[in-house]
C-alpha cells in the first residue's frame, strides 16, 4: 500500500533507512515441490510474532507433485500483514516471489502495477520457460518493466551456502524457498530468530539439513543487506498493529474447530469420539483430534465416510459425544446416516469444511455452495441446524456452538467452514474459557414410566439414554417411532406429530441463538449485505470502505443459517436492497427469498477464491449508481 | 470388564422384550431369535450391558425381540454404528445381526474392515441366499441359475462363500450353523466368549422366497448324510452309520471327503485344528453337498477397542492430562 513514514534501524554494525509500510501483501509462488507453503506460513508467523495483524491465503494444486514447471503445478501462498486491521489475504499482491517461470506466468497478471518481483534467475532455463508457455525470456525481453525486478540467481547462491554442510545438490538446493526467505526478512525487517528455532525443531533428527537451511536462511539475509538493491526497492518496515489486549496465537480455521470441538465436548461433560475418513480439506481435523487422547478424545480413521458417520451415531447411542468430520462429498455420501441420528434423535456434530463442486470438483480450492445441500439435503423431512463460521478462529466458538445444540436439542447439527478458512491463519486472541457457560448433559437413568421417546411437551427433546443403563433398555432405528414408546409405528397421526414434532423442536434453535444484528453501518438505509461464512472478512473490510466514502451500506453476517436468527426478516425490511454475495451460484439468496419473500439478489463468485474487497466495492458502487474513477491501486512504496 | 451374573440367575425369557414377534410363520430367524436369548442367558451377561446392531432386512428387525438395547439402523451399516457403541461403551456386549444382503451386498466393505480391524463384536450372518423384505431378489450367496423377479432367467452372478470371505478379511473366529441346529446356541456362547470380531454364518430358511434350500444339510432324517460339525482335535467323521470323512487328500493337499472302508480307516482322517487357515478355508466350501458346521477357525488375537483403549490409556499416561487453557496455549504466542 502507501509508504507513511521512515524510520531508522540499525542493522549488523550499519545504519539501515527504512521506509515505514503500514500495509503489505507478498504472494510467494512456485512449484508444488518449492516449499511456498512452508515459506509463506513462516513468513505469516514470523510477522505474528513481531505483533502484525494478518491473514493468509494457502493456494496449492490437488495434485501432490504436479510434474516440475508445469502452470498447473504452481503452488502460491499470500500473506497480508499490516500495522492495521487486516480482514483479508489481501487483493493484489504489492511483492511477488516467483520460483519459476510456471509461477510468473500463473501470477504476474495478479500484481500491482509498480510491485516488487523477486525472481530466481537459474529456474528461468529455456526448457521451463517452454514449459510454462513463455516463447521469449521475459527477463530479457523489457516485458517486466512496469514492475520493480529483484531478479537474482538464488538457487546458485543457495548452494554455495550449505556446501559446507555436505548435502547433494539436489538436497541443497531444496533450501532455496529459506535463502529466499532470509532475503524477505531483510527487506521487510523481520526477525529471522523464530524461523531458525522452527529450522532447529522441524529437523532435529536431521541436523545437518537444520544447519544447511540456518545456513540458507542467513546468507539470504545477508545477501539483501549488502547488495545494491535495484532502482525503487528499500529496505522497508511494517510497525505493530493495534490489536485488543491479551494472549496471542496463530490460528487456522481447520486447528480452531478441532480445538473448539474438544472444548464443546468439555462444556458438555462427555469424551469425543470422532469417526472420520480422510478428505481435503478436512483431513486436519482428524490429525489435530488424534492428538489428544490425553483430552478424552477417541479418534476412529474409518473405511469411509459413511463408516465414519456411523461410528459417531453409534457412540452417541453409547453415550459418547459422536463427532464426523468432512468436505462436500464426504457430505453427500453421509446423508443417508444422518437422517438416521435426526430420526433416533441423536446428538451429532457434522464439521462439513466445504470445497468446490460438483463431484470431486475443485478439492484444494474454496466455495460455499453446500449450503442448501446441508440445509435441505436428506430424504425425508428431516430438518437439522445448520452453522457457520466467518473466520478462522471464529471455526472455534462455532464448533462450542454445534456441540451445545447437538446435545441440548438431541439432534445432529451441521458447521459448515471452507477451504479457505480451514487453511487460511490468522493471529487469534486466545477467548477467556472461563466465559463460556458449561451445557452438561444429564442422562435419563430414572427407570419409573420410562419412556424412551418421551418428548418434553415444551421442547419436544426427548433425553438422551446412554446406552448401558440398568433398567432403560431400549430400540431405536430408523423406522418412525411412536411418540413416547419408540415401538415401531405406521399409524397415520403419529407420523404427522412427529414430523411436526422434529420440525419445530429445530425451530426453538432460534430462541437459544443470538439474534441478527447488523454489524456495520445503520439499522436502515439503501443497502445491506447479507453474508456468511468466509466471505465475513471481505464484505467488513468493502463495507468499511463504503462507509467511509459516505455511502449507505450495512453488513449483517450469519453464523446460524437454519434456523436463521430472529429479527432478521425485520432488519432486512430496512433496506431498500438486500445483497448476498456468495462464493456459490446462489443460495442464501434463494433461503431469504423462501423465508421472507423478500427480494434478495445475489454477488456470486465461484472461481476457487475468495472474494477480493474491490470486487465488493464495485458492486456496491453499481447498485447505489455511483460514478467512480477506477482507483488506481499501485503497489507498496511506489510513489 | 464384561459384567456377568451367576449361572442360571437369568432366563431366555429376560432377553424378549415385549413387541409381537413379526416374522413370517415358519421363518427360521425365530429358532436364531431363540437361540441368542438362550446364550445370552448362559453367558449371564445382563440385558442392560447387551446392544444388538442390525442394519437393514428381515433379519435386521431381530433388535426389536430383545429385551436389551437395540439399534436397527440403515441398511449395510450396523458394523460401523456397533463399532462406535463398542469404542464409546466398552462395557457393552455388543452384537451385529445382518444378512446376506445387508452384510455382503450393500455393506460388503464394512464387514471388510470390521473383521480385519478385529473389533470385539459377535456378527451373526443371517444367510437365506435371498432377498426376503423386498421379495425375492437375488442375493450375492444366492446360486448360478436361481429364478427371482430380477432374474427371471436365472442368476448370472458368482456367489460369495460368506466364510471364506471373513477368513480372507483375517476374522480370528469363523463358525457356521444352520437355523434348527440345537448346537446353535452353543456356538453363540463360544462367540461371545471370543475377544474380537466373531463370525458365525447361519443358514437360515426363508419359508416365503427360496423355502428348503438348506433341506438337504438341516433335515433331521437327511442332513447327517450332508453335514459335519468340527470339533477341536477331533477326527472329522460323519455320517449317520459315522461311515465318511474327511481327510487330506494325497494328491491336492486339500481336505476331501471319503467313505470308510476299503483301507481308509479313521486314522487317516484329519483331526479338526480350529488354528489352520488352510483347513479353515477348505471346510468354508466342501465339494461334494458337505457342509461343514461348527468353529471352522479360531486364534486368539487383540481386540480393536482393547488396543484403543491401551492407547489412550498410554498416552494419558505418557503425557498426563491437558487442560484446554494449555492446548491453546502450547506452541507459539505472544502478548498485546
């Protein structure tokens, strides 16, 4: 973004001038085996610590090692780190890393005009270049003049740092995505001492690679502190942002719901047990979870995703808190399954982390177009809740949410995240637990009339029996029940009453959520955005924006997606346009509409990305009618 | 961990519950039913630490009749729901009823992955070799040739040998018996009895869509002419003159039924040995119209949910408890 000040820091024994940057997105791009993941999370982490809010935005391939150079095998990584509140991974890049031509070609349309581009010039051999479609070298043909090009033959560099540490060629120059780091800490001011520990515990049985990649990681410093950077790069800084006081981590959204499970299961009093097959991008959920079986967690990696549903419909019937975990797919294959734990009026949490679709569809990329898949997908009348969460770290408060209704409602309950959130990281104030307000469960063991399909008259929940009981011995399945006994039952009216009975019991959900609120802007006015999920961090930083020109808009964002909040019908009346934009080709436009009848129109983007803030912005500007001149967004330090 | 009460303080009749048995009159699932309920009672385990998991079918309805918990769930799925009950609630005595469709059609994979996971439950395969509750379709036991609605020209499919299958998936304990056995409910006591997955395969009549295929082997008059029960050590002779047997053939190195007589003598039977796969694999399907019944294969082995519990028990003591404040807090953090 803009340069606002300059300061003076003192490196080794030398006055450094650096320009003081109050906002910065750098895209690391390269082949699927450059370790561009690697590089950029510990860039994100690394600017964490040193106090940056900041989000990140892991873009890689289904494809675990596409062939070497390919476009399609190019693997990305984006971080945004500020000295401000940072919503997103960021628009256009202001700095690109490209490893390779395939990761120049891929990403260079996505630069800001005047970005830095650090290049590593020994990729751009004439057999890459041809692999990633470039008929001229456009390091030599004037084609990258319009940006600041650090271009520097770094895998060359990277080997005459590790030699002394006796690694192949090949192995040493693996430490290139570390030397290239080491270059980005000097430019952009970073502490390189929090890498070089991670370098230290990632490979502690391997010492000679720790010592290779510390090596790799200082002479890439070094070199970017004694090396005449070209016309237009400085040395820059990025200051500390405010954020609210308190303990700080780093946090993605796939870690956050595992953890936020755990916690619920806490509140509630039971062990976990979570079945689950692996899928990405949901496949973390079980590797975090495995971990904590000093927590009274049981993890049970099932033969697949209808095994795993149904792993965690039996421990609840067990008197277990029954958890599955799983993307789109895995989704569809469990439908079947979770009617059944609707119908024995079981508690079950559902952790669908959504992907783009149909089918297979796009696995490592993000979207939202489950949402009516979870709402409505199942044969049958078979209502169920269904959440979401809008940030990484907010996938932890959401899970606590999922398991409270679960066991409180005695229903499965679905919590929708995306791929976006689930790898996406951000630094995340670690919540008072103390706040949160313990749900322990109490199960029947009262023998006197028992009735295993008793209904509270007011609630329509019917208490959970742990299988186990003395005295409470019971059948359940999948056959409509007769309300009260659970025999078996074809009679016409009591089919009706607990059809209705299972209905409205999901509609009390909304007398123990929160209800709608709008979250920026006024209570009334031109035009509202209604979103939910991810899309969370675009719409606030748009809608900020648009505020802050003067415009009416607002922002409502829902966490609860059936049954939806109260007062929302009559917040949405406010406005003279209602807006949903959706990483989906419409969906909760389509709720709105069948709800409230209320004219709701949609932004859909289902390109595998998130929405970017301009994106929004424009919209907004077309709906309100407002003339604008195209902002001309140049990159960081450009002026 | 099992709880059991003494011997002969509970009767079959704990076991029933009070729902009007909705069999078809004659169907051998009712001699099954009574079987269980007498183990159960034998076994003295009380009806509130027994599950029985069915998934869909006929046979799949045998949880309603028990007086213990019970979970009739969807169809092919009562492996994967049992094993969630067995690691949520160790305590159970946990029993999966299925049949040839349930268990080997729809949810084929599951009876894979249950018994080479070695899960401590007692399956019972109800084999009719047809679909009975959606009338009379073909079923993968079911014979080449049989004429059903869906193959009104006879069955083009390839059997699967049920035993076989479980012996192949690397069950620990694979029995088989027929509906009207008196020695049923005695093979259910030695399943329970079993720490894993136990396998007991039941040929079972369906007096509506394929009545008397198992006439032959479980007729009282015929059946000893066409059937052998194995027993541990024991020479393998049958018969009703006890006048065949089975032995090693010189030439296959296979199990091969013979007559006595003629030079073959006893001795030259083979001796039942419950722990050989190989034998286990040929008694699963004999040539000849013998059907072999009994414990077919049984070694001892760790049971899944043991194994999981262990683990979270060394963990837990490894690692000692952690509490949330520490998981969020472990790793890096920083203060603002």
């Amino acid at each position: 973004m803009t340069a606002t000040d300059s300061n003076e820091a003192s490196g080794e024994g030398q006055t450094v001038t650096r320009e003081e940057l109050d906002s910065v997105v750098i895209r690391f791009a390269g082949d699927s085996g450059d370790g561009m993941q690697l590089t950029g999370s510990q860039f994100g982490a690394t600017s964490a610590l040193m106090g940056n809010d900041l989000s990140t935005f892991p873009d890689y391939p289904a494809e675990i090692r596409a062939p070497a150079g390919t476009t399609y095998g190019v693997s990305g990584f984006q971080v945004h780190f500020a000295s401000k509140d940072v919503r997103t991974p960021g628009d256009a890049p202001d700095v690109l890393v490209a490893m390779n031509p395939a990761a120049l070609m891929v990403n260079l349309p996505q630069l800001k005009p005047h970005g830095v581009l650090v290049i590593n010039t020994d990729a751009f051999t004439k057999a890459n270049l041809k692999k990633a479609g470039y008929e001229a070298n456009p390091l030599e043909d004037h084609s990258l003049d319009a940006y600041r090009l650090l271009a520097v033959d770094i895998t060359k560099r990277t080997l005459e740092a590790v030699r002394p540490h006796g690694l192949s060629s090949k192995n040493g120059a693996r430490c290139k995505n570390v030397w290239t780091l080491g270059l980005l800490y000097w430019l952009f001011d970073r502490d390189p001492a929090p890498t070089t520990q991670w370098l230290e515990t990632k490979f502690k049985k391997k010492p000679d690679i720790a010592e290779a990649n510390k090596a790799a990681l200082r002479a890439g410093h070094i070199f970017a502190e004694n090396t005449a950077l070209p016309n237009g790069i400085h040395p820059y800084t990025v200051p500390k942002a405010e954020l609210p006081k308190g303990t700080y981590r780093s946090i993605d959204g796939n870690t956050a719901a595992a953890y936020g499970v755990v916690m619920g299961a806490k509140l509630a009093g039971l062990p976990v047990m979570y079945g689950s097959y692996p899928i990405t991008p949901a496949s973390a959920l079980l590797h975090h979870l495995a971990k904590l079986k000093h927590m009274d967690v049981t993890t049970f990696q099932a033969e697949d995703e209808i095994a795993a549903v149904c792993s965690a419909i039996g421990a609840s019937f067990g008197g277990a808190l029954g958890v599955t975990g799983t993307s789109g797919p895995g989704l569809a294959l469990k439908t079947e399954a979770v009617g059944l734990a609707i119908g024995a009026e079981l508690p079950l949490v559902i952790v669908d982390v959504q992907r783009g679709g149909p089918s297979t569809g796009l696995p490592t990329k993000t979207e939202q177009s489950d949402l009516l898949f979870a709402i409505y997908g199942r044969n049958g009348d078979a209502p169920l809740p269904v959440l979401a969460a809008a940030t990484p770290g907010d996938c932890f408060h959401m899970a606590v949410e999922a398991v409270r209704i679960a066991t409180q409602f005695m229903t499965p309950v679905i919590l929708l995240t995306d791929g976006y959130l689930a790898n996406g990281a951000e630094p995340w104030k670690i919540p008072d637990l103390d706040a949160y307000e313990p749900f322990p469960v109490t199960f029947q063991t009262e023998t006197e009339n028992f009735q295993p399909f008793a209904h509270d008259p007011e609630t329509g929940i019917r208490r959970w029996v742990k299988a186990g009981t003395p005295g409470l011995m019971y059948r359940t399945g999948g056959l409509e029940k007769a309300d009260g006994p659970g025999n078996i039952s074809y009679d016409p009216d009591n089919h009706q009453a607990m059809t209705t009975m299972r209905a409205d019991k999901i509609a009390r959900v909304a007398d123990s959520i929160p209800e709608a609120v709008i979250e920026q802007g006024e209570a009334t006015g031109e035009l509202v955005y209604v979103g939910w999920g991810s899309t969370h961090g675009a719409i606030t930083q748009a809608v900020g924006q648009l505020l802050g020109e003067g415009h009416s808009v607002s922002h409502i964002h829902l966490r609860y997606m059936n049954p939806l909040p109260k007062g929302l019908e009559r917040l949405l009346r406010g406005f003279k346009q209602v807006v949903v934009p959706e990483m989906n080709n419409g969906m909760l436009d389509k709720v709105l509409r069948a709800e409230f009848l209320i004219d709701a129109k949609g932004v859909n983007k289902v390109k595998g990305l998130p929405f970017q803030i301009h994106e929004l912005v424009e919209d907004a500007y077309q709906r309100l009618g407002v003339n604008h001149e195209h902002s001309n967004v140049i990159a960081m330090g450009a002026e | 961990m099992n709880a059991t009460i003494p011997a002969n303080a509970l009767k079959k009749k704990d076991f029933a519950s009070d729902q009007d048995v909705r069999w078809c009159p004659g169907c051998g699932d009712y001699a099954i039913l009574s079987g269980v309920q007498k183990a159960m009672a034998e076994v003295g385990a009380p009806p509130h630490q027994v599950a029985i998991v069915s998934g869909i079918g006929c046979s799949s309805r045998f949880p309603y009749y028990m007086g213990t918990y019970g979970f009739h769930s969807i169809h092919g799925r009562a492996p994967a729901i049992a094993t969630g009950v067995k690691l949520a609630n160790p305590e159970l005595h946990v029993w999966v009823i299925t049949g040839d469709g349930d268990g080997f059609s729809i949810g084929g994979n599951h009876m894979l992955h249950v018994l080479r996971r070695n899960v401590d439950l007692n399956i019972i395969l109800f084999n009719n070799e047809i679909y009975g509750l959606t009338k009379g379709q073909y079923s993968p036991t079911t014979e080449i040739g049989h004429v059903t609605p869906s193959s009104p020209y006879g069955s083009i499919d390839q059997p699967v040998i049920p035993a076989r299958f479980a012996l192949g998936a690397g069950a620990g304990f694979v029995a088989r018996g027929y509906d009207v056995a008196k020695e049923l409910s005695a093979l259910f006591v030695e399943a329970h009895a079993h720490q894993g997955a136990s396998f007991v395969e039941v040929l079972q009549n369906c007096v509506v869509f394929n009545d008397g295929i198992f006439e032959e082997v479980a007729n009282k008059k015929t059946g000893s002419d066409h059937h052998i029960w194995v027993k541990n050590g024991e020479p393998m002779i049958f018969g009703k003159a006890q006048d065949k047997g089975i032995r090693v053939s010189p030439k296959t190195g296979h199990l091969e039924v013979v007559a006595l007589g003629d030079g073959i003598t006893e001795d030259d039977l083979c001796r039942h040995d419950e722990t050989n796969v190989e034998r286990a694999w040929d008694l699963a399907h004999m040539e000849g119209g013998l059907t072999a019944f009994g414990v077919l294969y049984r070694v001892p082995g760790v049971a899944y949910d043991a194994a999981v519990r262990q683990q979270l028990a060394d963990v837990k003591a490894q690692k000692g408890n952690l509490t949330m404040e520490e998981l969020l807090r472990q790793g890096h953090t920083w203060d603002v």
